[in-house]
C-alpha cells in the first residue's frame, strides 16, 4: 500500500505559511494558528489579505482580530460586501467582534448598495449613550420589573443587553450600571458576589476563599468578558445524537462542570496557578463544580508526594475540589471502550517499533506519511493481539493500540495516535492489575465525558489535539464535552521543566522542590507569598487565548502591592548598630502602643518599649555628614518612628582594629524649658534593648532571596541553562532584630490560621465525598495542610515583606502553649524575605 495522498490546502508547509502571513495583520501566534485551521475561512482572509494590501496598511491587533472574525463569518458574502466590512473595520466603524457579525448578517440579506442608515442603526455605528444615560435606563428597569433578589442579576444583564437601546453598549458599564441599581434596591451583594440564595444552589465546596488564608479577591469581571465570557452554555456543545445531550443537560441539571487534570509526576509550578484559577473560578462563579481529577495513567513517573502536594496546593490556593477523582478509576471502563474502537474498525494493534511508527507519520519534518503495515489487519486479530498485550504477552515497545484516524488530514493529532501501550511498573492504586495503560491522548477526551464536563479549558498548545478530542469521542459514540482554549502562563527569568529543576536539585544549585528561589507553588509558599497574591495576579493578567510571558519584577511587584493592605507593619533592624541615649536615666522603660497598619486599624495595634539603649540600622548612620544625606550623622538629628522625640547624635565608638562604627552616643531632644523642637526630616527604624520584657526580638536567620538566574531566558544560555545562574542567589543575615511585638502578632496570626483551616476542613468533610477516600493512600483533606509556619507575614517597616520559614522552630506557637508568647531556649528563628519593597535588581555576580 503506497503512501496517502496529502491534501494540498492542508499541509503543514502552507498552515506555516498562512500562519506567518496572517501574523502581518497583526494577529498573535496563536490566533493566527486558530485562523489557519479552517480551509474555507482561511483562504477567505488571505484574499482579503492580498487583494487589499492589508499587510502593509500597518494593522493593530484588535483590527486583525476584527478582520479574522469577518473572513470566518463572511463566507456567504460576495467579495464586494466584504470589501465593505473591511472598510468599515479600518476606518474605526466596526469595533467589535459583534459588530462585524451584525453587519455580515445585515449584508447577507440586505444586497448593495449599502443603505447607510440601516446598515449604521443595525451594527451599532456611532452609537454612544453617556454613563449617566446608561444608568437612568438600567435604574428604570430594575425599579419596573420583578428584581426580587441577586440572584437576578445575569439575567437583568441579559435581558438589558437585548434591549434595542442598549445593544450597543459597553458591557463593563452596563454591569457596573446594573450592579449599583440593584445595590440601590437591594442593599449589598454578599462578599463572594453570590446573593444568598444562590448560595443555596451552589455546591458548598465547589470554590471557598477563606479571609486569613487566602483574602478575598474580586475576579468576576473575568468571568464575564472575554475569553470566559464567551463560552458556549450548558448543553450547547454540539453531540452526534440528541439523547446524549439530553442525558448529560439530566446529569448537570444545567450546571457549569469544569475540571482540573494534573499529571501526578511532579510539583506544581506558577503556571499550574492559572490552570486552578481558571477551571476552579469559573466552575464557581457560576455555581457550579469543579474536579480534581488525577490523570495517573503513567505509574512509571507518579509518586505518592505529588498526590498529596497537589490537592494541598490547590486547597491552599483557596479552592475545595467538588470530587477527587482519578483517571486510574475508569481503567475497566476505558479498556472496553478500547475494545468497542477496534470492534468499530477504528482501532487497530501496531507491531512496529517506536523508531517506525515515528518515520511513518512522516518523521521529524513531518513529511509524507506511510500507513502502517498493521493498519489493515482484521478486527479479530487486533483483537486478539490486544488481549495478548492486556495479559503481558508483550513487552513495552513491542505492541501498542492505535487509533485509525485520517493520515491525509493537516493535523498530525489525526495521524492515528496512540492510545494503549504496555507498561511493566505497578500502579499506586490497582496494583499489578493491568499490564496495558491508555495514553493521555486516548484518556483525557473520554474522562471528561464520563464526568459529564461542559468545558474542558485547557491552554492553547493542546488546539491541535481538540480534533482528535472531538473525533474519538464520536468514534465510541458517547457524550462530547467542548474543548476551548487558553494562553498559558509563563514567567520570565526561571525555569518550570520538571526535569531542569531536578537536576538543580540534584546537583545542589537549590535546596529542593521547594526552595524560595524556584516558581513553584511550594516553593513561593514557604517563601511566604500569600494564596490571596497568586489569585489576584493571576486574575489581573485576565484570561485570553495570547500567551502571558511576564517579567519576575512584575509579579513581585504584584505580590507587593497585594501585601502593602494586608501585612502588618513591625519595626526592624537588620544590620543592628547600638545606641546609648546619654540623657535618659538608666531603667526607664516607656511603652508606645503604635497601629499594626497605618490605613488598616482592623489589624490592631502593638505594644513597643522604648529605653536607655536601642539599636538602630548600620546604614541609617554615617560618620561623615552631606547636604543630601537626611539620616543620622555626628551633630546631626532624626526621628524615630513612632518614639516620642527625636535624638541627636553626639559621639560614636569604634573598634580599634578595623575603625568599624561600635555604638553611638546620642541625645534625646524632648525639647526642655519650652524648646519648640523642628520636626526632623528624616524618620529611621529602631528596636529597644530591654532583656526583661524579651525585647529585641533576635532573629538567628534572615535569607534575601534574589534572582536565581541571571536573565530573562535562561534557556538560551550556553551550553544550557547551569551557565546563566546566579551564585549570589542567596544572602543569609545573621543577629536582625525585631520588635518585641512580633511574638503576639506571631501567635495571633498562626491561632487565626488554624481555625480557620480547623472550620474550612470540617465543612468540606461534611460536604464532600471526593475528600473522602481512603484507598492506598489517596490524599484527603485535612486542616494541616493549609497551614504552615509561612502564614507569619509582616512588614519590617522600611526594610521588606518577611514570613517565617519552615525551618523556623517557635515553641509558643503551639497550640498546647498556654504561657506568655515569647522566646525559648530551644527556639530557630529564621525569616525568609517574600519581597522587597521596591523593585530589586538582584545580584548578578
């Protein structure tokens, strides 16, 4: 049998060249991949292209976007109408996807010439409504209408929006609009923008974001525009047969089904964080659930550790899976669904090796293609091959199961898969059972089905893999959920392969998994980074199917700002230099009670002393004065925070043999005999030394995390990425001091957490029978795990955001202890800094 013939339109050299040309008009990669999929509107928008010059007419993005959307819905137009749209698109006319679809169906039942009015009134053409107007419309309609409840809310919007007047409108303000005349009526939406009878219908456990561990963060405006906004509804995903639809819309009683998939075969990593985010959150915002389901199909790679990380991670990021589930669990199911492709003649067993079947589906040039010799064999002999692989008849390598698709079709995802092969590793959950494992490719499509999933949201590498996703399911004739498609998440200047963290690991570049320096998730939790960050990053990056590749200053910068409302404030010395306040009396102790947060006072206050002797910062001293430098020098004077009176200093020691600064002599200026004292121009940090009440504060171990590569693409360093690491990564300081109110602050914030991990667990456990397995291990949700020794988080006031590590031991952080927080004898204090608090260059050599 020669090899099959190659559809022209379809090949991989003239995709490449479609791509490559739609990308002039200034659409994204991706984009213009998903314009060159479809024969018909690609060939559409590359005349459009060619007969109107558009790559030299310098498109923006949002114009190409516009232009794409007509080429994939004009195709019933002539070349004239379409010319018109286009027009209309570069002239600033059209400036929405919704615009340019009113006017391909205006012009499709209206023939030119064009009636400009009609046409204008039909596609919202200059149409503008102020704030003001938008608002008096809404404001009639919910006092008018039968608004009862928030629950109404969707469904005010839907109904505005289908209003002849407001059609046109900007959907952001017509939400906002919405949202404060229902307040109006109604009187706040709870804090989760669920009103309480929604929260009635809603699963309990389906998302929960809990105020000290993970503080609330308002995403729903991605949920409802863009990407997500625009997702199909419930049961709109097209079946072969109507009774699957209807049998899946009885299961979901309508509901939003979403999952989320990881490979127990490592870590999770940053970019995992959207994933989360986007399967969990909008599962949530709609009420409905989402999965953790385990795609454990490879025993070879999967470990027990990774099971357990990762529901902890994801609970630690704030969300409650509906249902735990595994893959491994429809192993029986999956098999006879095997069974029913080769009985269909959809399936067939290969012999050849892996080197042949890679030269036959056209090698690493993805050239022509040769049919296996196997593909034709008969339906009783593939199934008795497969019988003999399933009883170990087969070594790996020697035997695997393949899907007959379409070698002729454009997309390698069609160039029979594979989708059982013959592993010898014992599997965590089924043991020696199965000798025969399916593939992810065979997998994933079929256990979104059996879990009824309505949206399987994914990133956009997995776009070619959507056909193949869609054929197998209609191949074994069960429900098809929709697959759609995503940008994934990428920060810059680090690396999330599993296998390049591992050999950092291994060869002692990075303390482990979970090193501070690494992205992932363990890893920016022990560095302290709250869950409540990650979501409000990752949310602010919103959700489009355009990668984000994002600098590592701009999610520190994120984090930053996340913490500058939420960490309390704590003065702190790290580098200590003493000073001896000469005109105060010896064992005078003054206590200063000074707000936890300037602008938070719901965080409360602390208790500071202020004595003979304090320690300030080496860095907030010089020996030698300038007319720019507004800190403490000799004869000079400055205030300290939150102290009653500034100081002045007077003199200062040194050690002989090196001339380094020992201590200061100072003067406490409380302004004697009616001095008017001028408010001093520069304010330092400071710890008082008073043994008796455990002040300072000494922490044994402060580590500065910088960069731990040196660019932004370690990848592309030579000869690998060893060479672009930084090996001045970590700083450790040694004897930092902290204000004794550290120890309550600590306390308080380690009891907070607990509780309330204590009563999130307790609910889920009632509520939820997928944290409830037992077998072999499988990970359950317990309270522990969202609570580490990280949730101590604070500001050292004019120094940099800290969190307690791992590695810290603090006695009185116990639950059992029942004395006066403070320090023990057996006590490590070791803080990690979560970040700066301006942008850090790191160090580079």
């Amino acid at each position: 049998m020669g090899p099959p013939k190659q559809k022209a339109s379809s090949s991989g050299a003239d995709v490449s060249s479609l791509v490559n040309l739609f990308k002039t008009i200034g659409l994204a990669q991706s984009k213009a991949a998903e314009a060159a999929k479809n024969a018909k509107s690609a060939a559409i928008l590359k005349e459009l292209i060619e007969r109107h010059d558009l790559t030299a007419k310098d498109l923006d993005e949002k114009q190409g976007t516009l232009t794409a959307a007509l080429a994939a819905q004009g195709g019933k137009l002539g070349e004239d109408e379409r010319s018109y749209i286009l027009d209309a698109i570069l002239d600033g006319r059209l400036k929405s996807t919704d615009q340019v679809s009113a006017a391909a169906k205006y012009l499709d039942s209206h023939p030119l010439p064009v009636d400009q009015a009609g046409f204008d009134q039909e596609c919202g053409v200059g149409y503008s409504i102020t704030p003001e107007e938008l608002y008096t419309k809404v404001a009639e309609y919910v006092s008018s209408s039968a608004v009862s409840a928030w629950t109404n809310f969707g469904a005010a919007i839907g109904t505005l929006k289908g209003t002849p007047e407001l059609r046109w409108a900007n959907p952001l303000e017509l939400k906002n609009s919405v949202e404060r005349a229902f307040t109006e009526k109604l009187g706040p939406r709870e804090a989760t923008g669920k009103s309480k009878e929604a929260k009635k219908d809603a699963q309990p456990n389906s998302t929960t974001q809990v105020s000290a561990l993970t503080p609330e963060v308002s995403t729903s405006s991605v949920f409802e525009q863009g990407f997500l906004g625009s997702l199909h509804k419930v049961g709109e995903n097209p079946q072969i047969r109507e009774d699957l639809r209807i049998a899946h819309l009885d299961f979901t009683k309508g509901k939003v089904h979403t999952r989320f998939p990881p490979e127990p075969n490592g870590f999770l990593h940053i970019g995992h964080s959207k994933a989360i985010f986007v399967n969990f959150g909008y599962a949530a915002y709609h009420g409905g659930r989402c999965y953790l389901r385990y795609d454990d199909t490879n025993p070879e790679k999967e470990e027990a550790r990774y099971f357990e990380s990762i529901l902890e991670t994801v609970r630690w990021l704030g969300y409650e899976p509906w249902k735990i589930t595994y893959s491994s669990d429809n192993f029986q199911r999956l098999y006879e669904l095997a069974l029913e492709l080769i009985k269909r003649d959809k399936g067939y067993v290969c012999n050849c090796t892996p080197e042949q079947i890679k030269a036959n589906r056209g090698g690493e040039t993805r050239g022509p293609r040769v049919a296996c010799a196997h593909r034709t064999r008969p339906i009783s002999e593939s199934l008795a091959e497969f019988e003999k692989m399933k009883n170990g008849e087969y070594k790996p390598g020697q035997a695997v199961l393949r899907m007959k698709q379409d070698l002729e079709d454009g997309n390698p995802q069609m160039w029979d898969l594979i989708a059982y092969r013959v592993l010898e590793s014992s599997h965590h959950r089924t043991g020696d059972q199965w000798k025969i494992y399916p593939t992810y490719d065979f997998t994933h499509c079929l256990c979104d089905s059996f879990e009824n999933i309505t949206h399987s949201l994914c990133t956009t590498e997995f776009i070619a893999s959507r056909q193949s996703y869609e054929w197998l399911c209609d191949a074994v004739d069960v429900y098809k959920p929709r697959q759609s498609e995503y940008g994934r998440l990428n920060i810059e200047g680090t690396v999330m392969s599993k296998r390049k963290i591992l050999a950092l690991v291994n060869e002692g570049y990075v303390a482990g998994w979970d090193d501070p320096r690494l992205y992932t998730l363990i890893s920016l939790r022990r560095r302290g980074v709250p869950p409540g960050a990650i979501i409000s990053f990752v949310s602010g990056l919103g959700v489009s199917t355009a990668a984000s590749n994002i600098q590592v200053s701009r999610f520190d910068q994120s984090v930053r700002g996340y913490l500058e409302g939420s960490a309390p404030r704590l003065l702190m010395v790290l580098n200590p230099l003493k000073v001896t306040i000469e005109n105060m009396p010896d064992g005078e102790v003054v206590w200063i009670e000074k707000p936890l947060h300037p602008k938070v006072p719901e965080l409360g206050t602390s208790k500071i002393p202020f004595a003979k002797h304090i320690y300030i910062d080496k860095d907030d001293f010089r020996t030698v004065d300038s007319k720019d430098y507004f800190r403490l020098a000799p004869n000079k004077t400055v205030g300290l925070f939150q102290a009653p009176h500034p100081i002045t200093c007077t003199s200062f020691k040194t050690d002989p043999a090196t001339g380094e600064v020992t201590e200061l002599i100072c003067r406490l200026e409380h302004g004697e005999d009616g001095k008017v004292l001028a408010k001093p121009k520069a304010f330092i940090q400071w710890v008082a030394e008073i043994p008796e009440v455990g002040s300072p504060v000494r922490i044994d171990e402060t580590r500065v995390f910088h960069r731990l590569f040196k660019s932004d693409n370690p990848a592309a360093a030579e000869p690998d990425f060893r060479a672009d690491i930084n090996p001045n990564s970590l700083e450790v300081v040694k004897g930092a001091m902290v204000e004794v109110g550290f120890w309550d602050l600590a306390k308080k914030a380690y009891e907070d957490a607990k509780k309330e991990s204590r009563e999130r667990t307790e609910v889920v456990r009632k509520t939820n029978s997928g944290s409830d397995h037992t077998l072999d291990g499988t990970p359950v949700a317990t309270s522990e795990q969202l609570v580490g020794n990280e949730c101590v988080r604070f500001q050292g006031l004019r120094v940099a955001y800290f969190a307690l590590d791992k590695d810290a031991k603090v006695a009185s952080l116990d639950e059992a202890w029942d004395a006066k927080p403070g320090r023990q004898a057996s006590d490590y204090i070791v803080l990690n800094r979560i970040v700066s608090l301006k942008e850090d260059s790191g160090k580079s050599a």
